[in-house]
C-alpha cells in the first residue's frame, strides 16, 4: 500500500490567514491525489482532484498542487467556514489510502 | 439529484456479522464502480473495499480480508457489504462513496458498533 504522510497533523490559525497543508505519497502516484474536507459528523466533502483541479462549487480560495510524491493544498484566506479537518487520498492504486489528517483549529 | 444512502448499522457482538445496504439514485448504479471507506470514532479516514461497475474486480484492505465481502445488485441500484467476524476495531462510521473525480459522490454513513 502506498503511505501517505500528511502535515501538520494541526494548525491553528486566524481567519483571513494563509494555509498550506502537505501530503507526501511514499512512490510517485502521478496526480492521482485528492483533497477533502470533514465536518464533525458529516461526510467528507470533495475540494480538489488530480491534484490541483477544483471540484464544482469550491470556493476558489481552495487551491492544489503537486505531481509525483509531494503535493500542497492552499487556503488563501480563511474563512469561518473552513474551520474543519482536511485528507488526503490518493486514487492512483488499490488499496486507496488517505492521508492521516490535517485539524485547523481558529487562533 | 445524485444520492447514496447507507443502512444496516447498528450494535453487534464480537464474532457477529452485520449487512450494510448502500441505495443509489439520481443516476445508474452499473455504469460506476464504487468503494466503502470507514471511519473509526474520532479517527481519520480508511478505505475499506473496492468493487468494479459489474462486479468483477473486488479489492479489499488487508485489515478486512477474508471477513468482509463487497457484491452489487446492478439491478436494485444497491451495494452491498457483508461484514463477517466482526471486531471492536470494526466499530466505525461506514459510508459507500463514488470516488470519480468531479462526479464523487459520498453517503451520509451508517454507525457500526461492535461490542458486548
């Protein structure tokens, strides 16, 4: 199974604050990574696919970057809204694998 | 519109078994293979299964091989997972999941609980 190795595991910040999270995969896996994000008991929610295009509906402040082992998600300014935990997938092999989490937490 | 709606969970023993039903509708199921992540109390994400659009490729994940079984009924716009052998390391949210890229589609989840 490929790892994925996300970070930080949290983050606090403020809203109006720039944000970058990581996802690095342990072999290369093209642009085969999403990003999405979870509420307290709600579904995960689709951001970003193949790595940087933006799933229909996302705030264009969400953006995504990264080929091969090392990718990046940015908030580019924080909402309220956006207080939330964020994964990883990648969806270039069985078995899929997410990354461990990333919790942002308001300052 | 397109919708998953997970059933079947609830509270089970240890060594019990337990069926998870997954509705679709808004689209056909068979033209879309689909998958099952789980969620542990307080944890992250895990994907459990994998079944192709006819039901002929199946994957799992190694901590549910051989106790979980994945199938489809194309016809019922359903899916489906047999959870055999459970254990307390089962107890989780299970959604079904329509991983394509834009058209990725989750259910709401369904709670799994496997205790005495």
């Amino acid at each position: 199974a490929i790892q994925m190795t996300q970070s930080p595991s949290s983050l606090s910040a403020s809203v109006g604050d720039r944000v970058t999270i990581t996802c690095r995969a342990r072999q290369g896996i093209g642009n085969w990574l999403a990003w999405y994000q979870q509420k307290p008991g709600k579904a995960p929610k689709l951001l970003i696919y193949a790595a940087s295009t933006l799933q229909s509906g996302v705030p264009s402040r969400f953006s995504g970057s990264g080929s091969g082992t090392d990718f990046t998600l940015i908030i580019s300014s924080l909402q309220p809204e956006d207080f939330a935990t964020y994964y990883c997938l990648q969806d270039y092999n069985y078995p899929y694998t997410f990354g461990q989490g990333t919790k942002l937490e308001i300052k | 519109q397109v919708q998953l709606v997970e059933s079947g969970g609830g509270l089970v023993k240890p060594g019990g078994s337990l069926r998870l039903s997954c509705a679709a509708s808004g689209f056909t199921l068979s033209d879309y293979y689909m998958s099952w992540i789980r969620q542990a109390p307080g944890k992250g994400l895990e994907w459990v299964s994998y079944i192709s659009s006819r039901g002929d490729t199946i994957y799992y994940a190694d901590s549910v091989k051989g106790r979980f079984t994945v199938s489809r009924d194309n016809a019922k716009n359903s899916l489906y997972l047999q959870m055999d052998s459970l254990r307390a390391e089962d107890t989780a949210v299970y959604y079904c999941a329509r991983l394509i890229g834009w058209g990725t589609c989750w259910g709401q989840g369904t709670l799994v609980t496997v205790s005495s």
